[in-house]
C-alpha cells in the first residue's frame, strides 16, 4: 500500500469519526481529515 493511500484511508476515517456525535477538545476531525486529503492529493507533487 502507498503512502498515498494510506493518507486517503487515515482521511476519510477521520471525516467518518467527525460526522459522529463525539466530543473532542480543540479538535476538529473533520478538519485533520480535509488536511489529510489535501496531503494525499498533493504527495505525488512533494516527493517528487
């Protein structure tokens, strides 16, 4: 598995566990998970 896909999958796990009633202090899921999206659609463009 590459590393983009790893980012991708780590992603949407935390988009899913954003959409759930779970309180997290300072936190936002949903925005670690875009974050990680961006990563995963760039990576090709930063290891090369």
């Amino acid at each position: 598995m590459s590393v983009q896909a790893l980012l991708y999958i780590i992603a949407v796990i935390l988009i899913v566990l954003a959409a759930l009633p779970l309180r997290t202090r300072g936190v936002s899921l949903a925005l670690l998970g875009a974050a990680c999206a961006v990563l995963a659609y760039a990576w090709p463009v930063i290891t090369n």
